[in-house]
C-alpha cells in the first residue's frame, strides 16, 4: 500500500495488492455474501479493482514512477 500512495514501483505495489484481496475474498468474505454491511466481499473486490486499474494504467503523471522515467509517459 504505501508503494501505491506515494507512487513508487505503482504496478509492484498494486500487484500485492491483488495478491492479497483476491485470497481475502474467496477465503474469508465470500460466504458472506457481497454487502459488506454483512461481512461480504464488496470492499476487497473494490480494491481489487484499484489494483487492476493501477497494474494496467500505472501511477500516472504524479508518480515518483513517471518522474524517474522522464517526466511523460
């Protein structure tokens, strides 16, 4: 997590992200349901999303990332 808040190595840190929400969903919220009001699977697969979205797209502009690259992507 704080790889991907201060944007440093963003796909890495998004990668064990996912690495551990997918486990937290399919080992602990999925019988549950998917309201997380009832202890479901609706914040880790919202997260999950983040880490994919980041993974692809990377940290953008802002980051540290794109800074040590140049500056533009």
């Amino acid at each position: 997590g704080a790889l991907v808040i201060i944007g440093l190595y963003t796909r890495v840190g998004a990668f064990l992200i996912a690495c551990v929400m997918l486990p937290a969903i399919l080992g602990v919220h999925w019988r549950s349901g998917f309201f997380i009001n009832a202890g479901g699977f609706e914040y880790p697969l919202a997260l999950l999303g983040m880490a994919a979205a980041l993974m692809v797209h990377g940290g953008g502009s802002a980051s540290i990332d794109s800074q040590m690259a140049g500056g533009k992507k």
